[in-house]
C-alpha cells in the first residue's frame, strides 16, 4: 500500500507546485478569490475534485 501512497504524494506535491513556479501572480490572484468564498462554494468545490480524482482513478484502473 506504501508503495502507491508516497508516489501518489510526491506526484501530488509536483502538480501544486506547478502553477506557483510557473506563474505566481496569477496563483495569488486565484488564492485571493478562493479565500473570498463561502464556506458551502468551497465545500463543494472540494467535493467535486474528489470525485474526478476517484473517477479517474476508477478508469485508469
């Protein structure tokens, strides 16, 4: 199980790291506007990244 989990992390790591390297100002901006919504808009928002992580697990699977 380890030997998916930490792979799965560190590749995690990579892509957030990704948009802050590339491009900062526009990272900030997006951050300023995500802090700016409800707790329910970000509730689901979450929720529906989790299921397209979950489906796209499902289908590479």
């Amino acid at each position: 199980m380890w030997e998916s989990i930490i792979p799965a992390l560190a590749l995690m790591l990579v892509f957030e790291g990704m948009l802050p390297f590339i491009s900062p100002k526009s990272w900030r901006n997006a951050m300023s506007q995500a802090a700016q919504q409800s707790d329910n808009v970000l509730r689901i928002l979450g929720f529906l990244s989790m299921l397209a992580g979950v489906i796209v697990l499902y289908l590479v699977r």
